[in-house]
C-alpha cells in the first residue's frame, strides 16, 4: 500500500531541512547527494499528517499538557511492539532524546563525575558528557567476525567510585547492532554491582531487521529495571524528527519526580502541542507502515550488501542489525581520514556521516543512510563504483 511512497523523490531543498539545505555548509558542495543526518526521504506517514491536521481544526494552539490518550497509545506500542509493560505514569514527555540525555546528565550526576560511553557511538553522546564537566570514559566496543562486541573486562578495568552513568545505544548507531539479551545481562549485572545508572537510548528500536529482536534494557530483570532511564520516540522510526517529541521512561517514581523537576527548571516539560497529536497518530496507527517500510529498507539492504560486494571489495558492509544507517568499512582503501572523506565528496559526489566523527574505532569507516527510494541508492553507489574506477582502485 505504500511502496509506491517509498519510491518517490521528493525535493526537499528549500524546507530547511538540514539534510539538503545545509549542504554546502557541511560539504563546501551543493550537489552532494547527502545520506548523512538520520533522517528519511520516505514522506512522513499520511496518518500522522492527519493527526496533526486534525488538532489544527481547533483555531488555538495555547500552553496544552498531553492527556491519557496519548500516554494510553505510548503503552500500547510498547507493549505490542516490544513486549514491555509500562505504566501510563512512568511516561514523561521530552523534548527530543538528546536534550533527555543531556538533563539525564544534569539531574543525575555531578561535575567531575565520570559517565561511560561506547564508541564508535551517536557523537552527541561525547558532548552530553563534556559539555557539562562530566568525565568521558570510553569503552570500546570490539570488531570481531563482522560483529561488534561490548568490551566487558576494559569496562570492569575502568569503573571506580566516580563512575556513575553509563549512556547505552540500543539498538547501536553507527553499527547497527541490537543488543542480545546475554549482552545486556552482563552490561546490567556490573552497572547493578557498581551502582551505575543506565541510560538507555532506545530511539532506533523501532526499525529492526528480520531475525533480530529489540529488548528493552529495562526489561531484562527487575533490578535492570531500578536502575534504567529509557528514551524512546516516534521520530526516527516514523520519520517525523522535526517534532522533537520523545518520551522518557522509567519506572522508579523518585528518579522521574527528581528528573521532571529538571525540565521544569527549563520550562520544557510539556512538549508541543503538534507533537503530541503526531506522535499520538503514530503509536496508534503505525504498525502497517512501518512493517512495509521496514520490508522496503530490507530491500535496500540487500541491495547495498550485493552491489558492494560483487562491484567493490574494497569496502565491507557491517552487517545490520537494525537502523537505516549503513556502517561501511572504508580501511582496505588505504586512505587516510581526511582524503577519504574528501573522496566521498569530491569524487563520489556522496555525503555520508565521517566515521571519525563518532569517536574511537571510527577512522577508516563511513556511514550511509539508506532511507531513501532504491534509484536513489542505486545512483549513488554507482556514483561511487565510478569515482573508484576512475582513481584506479578498482
Ligand atoms: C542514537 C540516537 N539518539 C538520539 C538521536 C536524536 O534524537 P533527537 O532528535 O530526539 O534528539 C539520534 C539521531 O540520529 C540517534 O541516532
């Protein structure tokens, strides 16, 4: 039913949409084809729009708090989605993951205090940390067999009593792996054992690939749940990231009341009032989208994976789990970061996400976003297969 959306090309330029409009900014070129921000060129589903069209029936968009029904369809998609029960009351509306994290930080820590980070990770972590004077620890993960692994003993080598957060990605960006439940037991046992609060950004949980299966980080045991903030949003998934509206959740009532104080301190805690209407649409009605666009970002994949590997050996595809952002194992080109990049750029015409930006284990890698309509794609990765070609690496 929406394929045909999927295929579409619609211009984005001049929405002020980052993707596009900010290219020569971020590139110093306009004509890159940019697969870079986490952002899809699928249309933002039709129910949603209609969602928001319908609270706009109403002549007044003044100060609203969200009501029942829209915590009512968060619980449900938790539930049906992720087999998660939560209660209506642990939701609490945020104004983006990121600025969660970041009041996560404030509320939860303070400065000089170390929080752990996974790299190569969401680079937005790093500053969530930094920012506010917290201390980075690094814990990076390992490439083994294709297949990104959390480095359990260099994390219990370096937690001490300064420690006291540790910000998950679950599923991982750039990577792309969903977490399996042995990880996230292990993870959770030495959090558990040295009072460390996790902070689970789950915002790509949504677009899993067949065979793999999201756990929810709070669900793993009861204690797993006591010490586990979650962050969840409809915004990648349904791509409809300009609302900033995510939820955070958490079942120990202190640690939101102490979290909500933080918002209020900001005035942020009641969200937008177009926000809520599209999310709400979208927790309510969104199963059959996103089974069909999932179906259709498979595709891609397949694509991606085919067409590298039969037409440049040169670089591996790791292999994901879940998310739209491809991470592509650049080293056997032999470039450094800065020509590499400027290969994509100049030659390739492409503008991915610079591996180096997502910290430790990142030089050498690109990521691609692949949310857009197969002939997009198709073009691009020819544009690459040329510029390889007419510089001679293959
Ligand atoms: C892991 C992760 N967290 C958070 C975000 C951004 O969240 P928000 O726009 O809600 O701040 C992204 C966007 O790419 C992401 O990949």
């Amino acid at each position: 039913m929406y394929k045909e959306s999927f295929n579409q090309i619609i211009n984005r330029e001049n929405t002020n949409c980052y993707k596009y409009d900010w290219r020569e900014k971020i590139f110093n070129k306009k004509d890159v084809m940019p697969m870079w921000v986490a952002d899809m060129d699928f249309p933002t589903p039709d129910f949603i729009l209609q969602g928001i069209q319908e609270r706009m029936k109403h002549p007044i968009l003044g100060y609203s708090f969200y009501g029942d029904s829209l915590l009512e369809s968060v619980r449900n998609w938790m539930l049906k989605r992720h087999d998660w029960e939560i209660e209506k009351e642990w939701i609490k509306l945020t104004p983006g993951v990121v600025p969660a994290i970041n009041l996560a930080v404030l509320t939860f820590t303070q400065p000089g205090d170390k929080i752990i980070v996974q790299p190569p990770v969401y680079f937005p972590f790093f500053s969530a940390v930094k920012d506010h004077k917290r201390e980075l620890v690094e814990n990076e993960l390992l490439l083994k067999n294709g297949r990104y692994v959390m480095d359990f003993d260099h994390l219990e080598n370096n937690i001490d009593e300064k420690v006291k957060m540790l910000i998950l990605c679950s599923p991982h960006n750039p990577t792309g792996n969903v977490w399996h439940k042995e990880e996230l037991e292990q993870l959770v046992d030495i959090c558990v054992r040295n009072n460390i609060l996790i902070f689970s950004d789950e915002i790509h949980s949504d677009i899993i690939f067949k065979g793999n299966k999201h756990i929810p980080t709070a669900t793993i045991s009861d204690k797993a749940a006591d010490i586990t903030l979650t962050a969840m949003a409809p915004s990648k998934t349904f791509n409809m990231a300009g609302m900033a509206s995510s939820v955070l959740i958490g079942s120990d009532k202190k640690r939101m009341n102490q979290f909500m104080r933080e918002m209020q301190k900001f005035h942020i805690g009641m969200g937008n009032v177009l926000g809520h209407a599209g999310m709400e649409a979208a927790y309510t009605h969104g199963k059959q989208w996103l089974d069909e666009m999932m179906e259709y970002l498979h595709e891609n994949l397949d694509f991606l994976k085919s067409f590298i590997q039969k037409n440049i050996p040169l670089i591996d595809v790791i292999e994901p789990e879940a998310t739209y952002l491809i991470w592509l194992d650049c080293r056997k080109l032999g470039l450094e970061d800065k020509p590499l990049k400027d290969f994509f750029v100049q030659k390739a015409g492409l503008g991915l996400s610079d591996g180096p930006l997502f910290g430790k284990g990142g030089s050498g890698f690109q990521r691609i976003n692949i949310a857009c309509s197969k002939n997009y794609l198709e073009q691009a990765l020819n544009n690459l297969y040329q510029a390889l070609k007419t510089d001679n690496f293959i």
